[in-house]
C-alpha cells in the first residue's frame, strides 16, 4: 500500500521549498514508507540537482555530507537534508532522479536502489530496513511465480 506523501508533515516542507519536482528526489527512508513498509518518518533524505539545489542552497548553511561525498543543506532542526551526491560515486544524482518513481506526483528514489545503497553502506542503522527490503522483493517474486501461465495460442478467440 503506497502512502499518501502529501500528509507527511516533513514531506509537506521539502514541497514548500518550491523546488522542481524533476530535479530533486526523495531517498534515504522515505522510499520505505512512500510503500507502506515503514509507518513514519523520523527525518527526510532530499537527492538534489540543477533549479533544485540551487533553491536548497538558500534555505540553509552548505556543509560537507556525512559520506564526505558531496555537500548537504540541513533546514530547520535538521529534519530535512538535501544532497548534491548520494553516499559514493557509484550513484550520481541524475540516475537516482532518472530512475525515481512517482508517488502521490512526487520523485521517490526506486526501492531496488534503495536497497542497493543501504547494502553498500552497510551500517547497523540500516539493518532492519535491509531486511524488510529483501522479505519486500522476495514477496513480490512470489506473487509474480503465481501468476497462472496462460495455456491457449496467442490470438485465439475468447470463448467469453
């Protein structure tokens, strides 16, 4: 079940900052609840580019990002955090833009490279939600090896 990102109060700030929606993207655990695989939000990850960052940059002090890869702008209590880089080079933003889903008309960074990115890192913070990643794809795996084969020719007329 997807959420509604809209009512999330934090979600509802990033929005308000009035940045592109097609240069800026939501990652770190905002991915998990956007399906309903987490129940709230603690903090919201921003991947950021181009219009987007340039606006972030006005909202808060530049500092160097926790990874030491590229920068982050830190609004309010530091719920919000918008990057110019996303944990190490092997994920440039453009590709996490690129390949985000839409949600509820937002960009939220793709399960799959949310997955691939938390394994990378590997910290204990990260522990719960990589298995709640792993029992996620291998559930829909299961649903999709359920699915009947249909058994007649291509073309065939339906008896319906």
């Amino acid at each position: 079940m997807l959420a509604s990102l809209r009512r999330n109060r934090l979600i509802r700030q990033v929005l308000d900052l009035g940045m592109p929606p097609g240069d800026f993207a939501l990652a770190g655990s905002a991915p998990l609840y956007a399906h309903g695989l987490r129940s709230r939000l603690r903090d919201v990850d921003v991947v950021a580019r181009g219009a987007a960052w340039k606006i972030a940059q006005t909202f808060g002090k530049l500092e160097l990002a926790p990874s030491g890869i590229g920068h982050v702008v830190r609004i309010g209590d530091g719920e919000i955090e918008i990057f110019d880089r996303w944990v190490a080079p092997k994920w440039p933003i453009a590709k996490l833009i690129e390949g985000a889903e839409v949600i509820d008309g937002i960009r939220v960074v793709s399960l799959r490279d949310s997955l691939a990115w938390k394994r990378y890192l590997n910290r204990p913070k990260d522990a719960a939600d990589i298995r709640i990643l792993e029992r996620y794809f291998r559930e829909q795996e299961e649903q999709l090896e359920q699915v009947p084969a249909y058994s007649g020719r291509a073309g065939a007329k339906s008896a319906l």
